[in-house]
C-alpha cells in the first residue's frame, strides 16, 4: 500500500505538486531610485555615519507627495533611520517648492545622513509617497528599491589644513544652496564635490598670530597647510579683474594636492601669490597657501574639501579624517556664528574622524 502510494505520487502531473504561485503584486507607475554615490563610511565626530542621496523621479501622471524614507538593511530589514522626506529632499530646478509635490517627470534629491550598520549589510529604501490624481482621489503608496552597499572608510588620517586658531568649521547641511546640497552636472552625470566640504573661519576669540604671519582678525593671510605628503596637481590663481566669471571662477584661487591613497584634496579661495606649482612634492604640514577672499564668497575664509578625481566640479566629495586639532566647543546655531555670539565650550578632545557642523577645533601652531 505504501509503495502504491509513493508511486502514485510520483506518477501525478508535475504541475499538481508546485508550490501555489505567489499573490500577483499590482504593478504601479510610480518613482525611479537610484543612489547613483555608494557612500564610505564618514566618521563624524567619533560616531560612523552615512552621507549620501537618494534620487527619486516621478514617471507617474499624477501627483506625487513625499511622506517619508526609511533606510534599512535588505538582508533583515532593521530600520536604521526614518527621514521625513519634505525635510531631506530638494527638487532639481525647484527649490521653491514648499508643498514638495513631485509633477510628472521631476527629480528630488533626498539628502540622507543616517547612522552607519555595522559590518557591509547592503541598504535599501522604503518611501512612502501620496498619489493624487486630478480628480482629487488619493492613494497611499509605499515602494522599495535603490540598493546600495556602504563602502569602508578611507584609513588615512590627514593633518590640519590651518594653524592655531580656533577656527570655525562652518558647514549647512540643510541650508538649500550650501555645500551638501549643491550638485553639478558638467559632463552628463550628476555630481556632489562638496558633500563634506567645511569653510574654515575664525572663531570668536581667533588669535592671529598662532595662523601665521601677518594675519588679519577676519583669518586673511593665515597658513593653508598640506594635509598630507603628496603632489600638487592642479593651480589656479584669481581671475583677472574684469574678466567675465564663469563656473570654474567660483574657486577663486585654487591648490588641488595628490594624497597618497588616490583623493585629492581641495583648497579654494586663496590669496593671490600662490608659492607652490603643478608637479611639487609637498610635505605634510608645509604651506602651500595663504587664506583669502578670492571666487564666489562673501567673506574671507578657506574652503576644503576632498574628493575622487581633480575636477572641482566633476568629481565625488569623499569623507575624510582629521588626525590634528582639538575640539573646544560648537555655536548652536550658524546665526549665532554670524552675529558674532560666543561659542558653546565643551569638553576639550582630540578630534575623532570630521568635525560637526560649526564645531570650533584649534590647531597646533
């Protein structure tokens, strides 16, 4: 009898046995996510995060409605961060979008700052999104997609690219036109050069004698110092006066150096008299530069960035770490900077990875 029914079993129509198909999934014209950047590790502050975009299309006819983004691991779905997307995004070519509906065809930005998972678990997106027609129906919607697997951080610790101080690491993160949210696109692909770019300015209470030499109160003149042994790539001095400005002008004066690991780090808008030239070997801790007030800027002061490639405009921003310079406090808020209030002081400490945004560090001499 066993046998009979062993056989039987056997002897069926393959179909009879498959496992029952899955629930059909309603396929629905919607968003396209792509995170076109696999972030590294940044390490900011002493704590591992991710920074990085997602970027969203609309291929749907109706209205789309961000809610929000949860950034999660594919593997189990552990939610590391949940973002309200009206916050995180920006629209291309739209900045003035306050209610952030996406018509057809637009692209928002969703600039993301989440906590690193460890190990190299691949993350994915989970948006949720309204859908509104033009009847005035409404429909919520929730996708997943734009995979991306987090790169190790780069292990080579660079030195101070100032002296003394302190110093303002003045970064805004969320501020429409800064550094974080100002991609190009020069050369038919998006790109973010100054996703971890910091202007350094003086600090309430900046010495100027421990910058350098004949250096002014507002940081004009002070030391720009090579972060690392490497090679001078790229020079660019001030446009002449007159000189109809370009994109390439915002810069102002410009030093790229050659790090030993392949990034290339970035100091613009120098003073005029730059001393080095393209194809010097330079040492950690010469100086290369003067601070100054040249380019786009409303204000003197140094930009610093690193990146992947040596065009300021088409390369990838890179996370980096200090390995020089010691925390003293942070402004709460980017108008007490401006408005020439104090600090806050906290718990002097060796800088661990990138500052905070508008966290005050000072240099060795």
């Amino acid at each position: 009898m066993l046998l009979a029914r062993i056989f039987l079993m056997l002897s069926l129509p393959l179909w009879s046995i498959q496992a029952a198909p899955a629930p059909e999934v309603r396929p629905y014209q919607s968003l396209h996510i792509e995170v076109p950047y696999t972030p590294p590790v940044a390490r900011i502050d002493g704590r591992d995060r991710l920074i990085y975009e997602v970027h969203a299309t609309s291929f749907s006819s109706k209205i789309i409605v961000l809610d929000a983004i949860e950034v999660e691991t594919a593997n189990d779905g552990v939610v590391l961060a949940r973002v309200d997307a009206a916050k995180a995004a920006r629209w291309v070519g739209a900045p003035r979008n306050p209610a952030q509906r996406l018509a057809p065809g637009e692209r928002a930005i969703l600039y993301l700052d989440v906590p690193a998972p460890p190990g190299t678990a691949t993350l994915r997106h989970r948006i949720r999104f309204t859908a509104a027609s033009k009847d005035g129906s409404a429909e919520a919607v929730t996708i997943v997609g734009g995979a991306a697997t987090p790169r190790a951080a780069f292990p080579l610790p660079l030195g101070a690219p100032l002296r003394g101080g302190p110093w303002t690491a003045v970064a805004l993160p969320d501020h429409a036109n800064g550094h974080r949210r100002y991609p190009y696109a020069v050369s038919g692909r998006v790109r973010l050069p100054g996703r971890h770019a910091i202007d350094w300015m003086p600090a309430r209470g900046f010495d100027p004698a421990s910058a350098g030499r004949s250096v002014a109160a507002d940081g004009t003149g002070a030391d720009v110092l090579a972060v690392a042994d490497g090679v001078i790539v790229a020079v660019k001095e001030e446009p002449k006066p007159g000189a109809r400005p370009s994109v390439e002008d915002e810069t102002g004066a410009m030093v790229v150096l050659r790090l030993p690991d392949g990034r290339y780090a970035f100091y613009q808008h120098l003073a005029p008299g730059i001393p080095v030239r393209v194809g010097d070997l330079v040492a950690k801790g010469q100086v290369i530069a003067r601070l100054g007030a040249s380019g786009h800027v409303t204000q003197p002061h140094l930009h610093f960035h690193v990146a992947d490639g040596a065009a300021p405009f088409d390369s990838e921003g890179l996370p980096y770490e200090l390995g020089a310079g010691q925390v003293l406090g942070r402004y709460a808020r980017f108008e007490d900077f401006t408005e020439g209030k104090a600090w806050q002081p906290e718990r002097a400490r060796a800088m661990d990875g990138l500052p905070r945004a508008n966290a005050v560090l000072r240099f060795a001499p």
